[in-house]
C-alpha cells in the first residue's frame, strides 16, 4: 500500500477558495475515472491553515500509472496553475509514503 500525499498552505484570506478548489480538483479527476483525494486541514499546531490530499494506492506501480494520467489531463495542469492564487508559492509538501509498521 503507497500513500500518496501532498499538503499546501493556504494564502492569507483564501481559505475558502482553498476548499472550493478542493473540491473542484476532486471533481475533475473523478469526471476523468482517477483516484481522487481525502482533504484534511490542520487546525491547530504550527501549519495551520494547511490542507493535505491523500490517495492511497495498492502499489507504487499503480500509483505511478495514476500520476502518469493525471499529469498528462489539461483540467489537471489548469488546476495546478491556479494553485499559485490560493496557496502559498514554495509550501507545496508532496510525499509517497509507504506503511512500515
């Protein structure tokens, strides 16, 4: 099992912009028959006001088959441009995370 994860911090003043292209971005890549995303955002700590998507994926290759589409839709590239008017440029954190224990 791969975790794919990646997390931004929300700019200043955009937090529901952040939620709306949330869910928008899951909508899309779910009109294109991808693996969508879990949305969580911190409440408290030192990051707060940050989301983080998750996937989980049966295998790195599966994962890999999945980014490979998703990065090659035109809704998807769109959608990432926008990014940099409702996250913080330079606060992207993305991860594959594999379960040890």
């Amino acid at each position: 099992m791969i975790t794919h994860a990646v997390s931004a911090q929300i700019a200043p003043g955009k937090e529901l912009e952040a939620i709306e292209f949330t869910r928008d971005f899951s909508a899309h890549l779910k009109s294109k028959g991808l693996a969508t995303p879990r949305a969580w955002q911190n409440q408290y700590g030192d990051q707060v006001d940050r989301i983080l998507w998750t996937w989980e994926f049966d295998s790195l290759a599966v994962f890999e088959e999945w980014h490979t589409a998703a990065l090659a839709d035109e809704g998807v590239q769109q959608r990432l441009k926008a990014m940099v008017d409702i996250f913080v440029p330079g606060t992207t954190h993305v991860m594959a995370l594999k379960e040890v224990v």
